[in-house]
C-alpha cells in the first residue's frame, strides 16, 4: 500500500487557556514527558518567577534556573548547566527571549523543550528556530520544535500591550511571507508546500478578521493559535519561508540600522503592509492597514520615528540581509529613488 500521508513533526502538545501553568506537572506526566517531574524549570527575570512557583505546585521534584535570557552565550552557559542532572524535559517560562534561549540550549543538549509563553511578541513560542544576540548581531538559529506549548492566557493577559500588539505584527506578517513564497514558487520554481501555506495563512487570516483587541481573551486566544500554526508551520515546510518574506528582509534590515526604533513584530508589520502595497493586492492592504490602526501598530515610517529616507535605504538593503530568497523586493528590485517614490505614494494612501 503506498504512503499516502506524511509524518511531520509538530509539539505532542498545545494548550491555549487561563490557568494552564498550575497544572503543568500533570501535562508532562499525561504526555509521557516526564513521569516523575524530573524537569528543570528555566525563566528569566520578572513574570516568569510567578509562573515557576505555579508551576511547581505540580513539579515538586523540578530544579529552577534563572537565566540571562536572549543571547548565544546564555544559552550555552544553559547547555552546561542542563548536564548537571539527568533531566527528563527543559522547560522555558517566559517572553520571546527566555523561549529561544532555553529552545537553543535544550536542542544543544539533545533535550525536547516545553514551551511556557507568558507574553506573545513573536512566533518564536512553537517555531524551530531560535533568534539570539551574538557579537552585537540577532542571528536565527536551527533548532529543534517544542514539544509541548502551553499559553497562560492568565499571564499573557497581563503582558504590556505593546508586546502583545507586536505578536498581531508578527502574526499578520505571515500574510505577506505565504505571497511571497507563492511568487517566488511561480516566479523561480521553488518548491511549495500548501498545508504550511494553509495553516500559516489560515491563522494569520483570523487575526486579521477578529473584531477584538489584545484586551480579551477570545481575540489573544486566537493570536496564539496563529502564533503556533505559524511556527509549526515552518517545521512542517522544513524551513522559515512559511512565515518570513519580504517582511522579514525589511524587519532585519531597520534592525541592523536602526535597532531601537521598534520591536521585531512592529517591524515585520509595517514591512508585510509595505510589501503589499508594492504587490499591489488592495484588498488585502486595505484589510491589514485596518487590522493595523486599530491593533495600534506602526503603519508607515514616522509611525517608528524614521524618515522616507531612512526607510528606502533599508528597503533597498532588505534582500542582502536574505541572500537566495526571492520576494516581491528582489521581483520588482527597485532603487532607493523608486523606493522613495513608491514609499512617499504609499504614506499619502494612509493619511
Ligand atoms: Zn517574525
């Protein structure tokens, strides 16, 4: 008989709901990650030291660790730490930066990683990737996906707005990233993959579409759920296409010129709005600019407090920052003088 699905590989479990974190022990054990709570427990500063004490409630035999979260060197200095003990499971409380830290460290380690969100920034909470600091630069490492992502909808809801309107940004960008590998599959035969497609752009679709705010729980429910679809979806695909276009070459290039100005969904927001706008697909520009203005996200340039100016020369870097990756940028390779142009018509449709 011929094989007529395929194996992908995706968390053994998701949990998107209040109270999650008090019952973590009882997960693992159900789930065969750990019988007996033989787990370290890993956060960083603030929020995440409340949730380890819930956690422990149901993880008595559990050893916490307390990290300096987001760079390669933690992460290694975790590594080592994670040898001192025969550990059933790492687990990771905590925002963007405490995930991928412990995700990379885990994965060194050769030890699956369960995923505690606490804020949602980014698709960083399901993904197989990890972003840290090295020498003064973000760098996306490989990694392995977690095998469990739990989302305390209990401690996501007291996360600064901002950092929840960023994971819209992020979210919403996967919009952008799906035409993009659409384009280049037409454009330069690069293979596609349409279950990543669909369940990328299917939860990106209904944060797009729902009417509430980062301020209920129906709506940060729903921004979960297309977080972890977005991220499973790239290990589904075996790489970050599924969630990373032009959006993404524009994000890394404001910054790496302009690191302060915005967080990493601010930036991928307004690139997938730019890149649709350049693509030319109104109907979907206006509904994003929409979801946009209301999600309180930066829409064009002075919104993060750069020139037209400064915006085009990033523009026009974007695709180094990618090399080999095809989007609607490298397709319709413009100059900083078009980019200005097509940036200041893009401002005026806005205002
Ligand atoms: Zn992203």
């Amino acid at each position: 008989m011929p094989l007529l699905a395929r194996t992908v590989t995706a968390p053994l479990a998701v949990e998107v709901h209040a109270g999650a974190v008090r019952h973590l022990g009882e997960l693992l054990a159900d789930r065969r990650i750990s019988a007996g709570g033989e787990v370290a427990v890993v956060v960083g500063p603030g929020i995440g030291k409340e949730a380890a004490e819930q956690a422990r409630e149901s993880l008595a035999r559990a050893e916490v660790l307390t990290i300096d979260a987001g760079t390669h060197g933690g992460a290694l200095e975790l590594a080592t730490k994670l040898r001192s003990r025969n550990f059933d499971a790492v687990v990771g409380i905590g925002g963007g930066r405490v995930i991928d830290t412990v995700k990379y460290a885990a994965f060194r380690q050769g030890l699956p990683m369960v995923s505690v969100a606490t804020s949602l920034a980014n698709d960083g909470i399901a993904s197989p990737t990890a972003s840290l600091d090295r020498d003064g630069h973000s760098i996306s490492y490989g990694a392995q996906i977690p095998i469990a992502v739990i989302v305390d909808l209990d401690f996501v809801r007291r996360a600064p707005a901002r950092q929840l309107s960023s994971g819209v940004g992020d979210a919403l960008s996967n919009l952008c990233a799906t035409a993009d590998w659409q384009l280049s599959h037409t454009e330069t035969g690069e293979p596609i993959d349409g279950l990543a497609i669909a369940m990328s752009r299917g939860g990106a679709e209904s944060v797009l579409r729902h009417p509430g705010s980062v301020g209920d729980d129906t709506f940060l429910a729903t921004l979960a759920n297309a977080l972890v679809l977005g991220g499973t979806a790239m290990a589904v695909a075996g790489t970050s296409l599924p969630a990373s276009g032009a959006c993404h070459e524009i994000a890394h290039a404001i910054q790496e010129r302009h690191p302060t100005v915005a967080t990493h969904g601010e930036q991928v927001g307004m690139g997938a709005l730019f890149a649709t706008y350049l693509r030319g697909d109104e109907q979907l520009f206006r509904e994003m600019a929409h979801a946009m203005k209301r999600h309180h996200l930066p829409r064009i340039p002075s919104d993060m407090g750069l020139t037209v100016d400064q915006f085009a020369v990033a523009v026009a870097y974007a695709p180094k920052t990618r090399p080999g990756r095809y989007t609607i940028l490298e397709h319709l390779s413009l100059d900083v003088s078009d980019l200005r142009d097509r940036i200041t018509e893009f401002c005026d449709e806005l205002s």
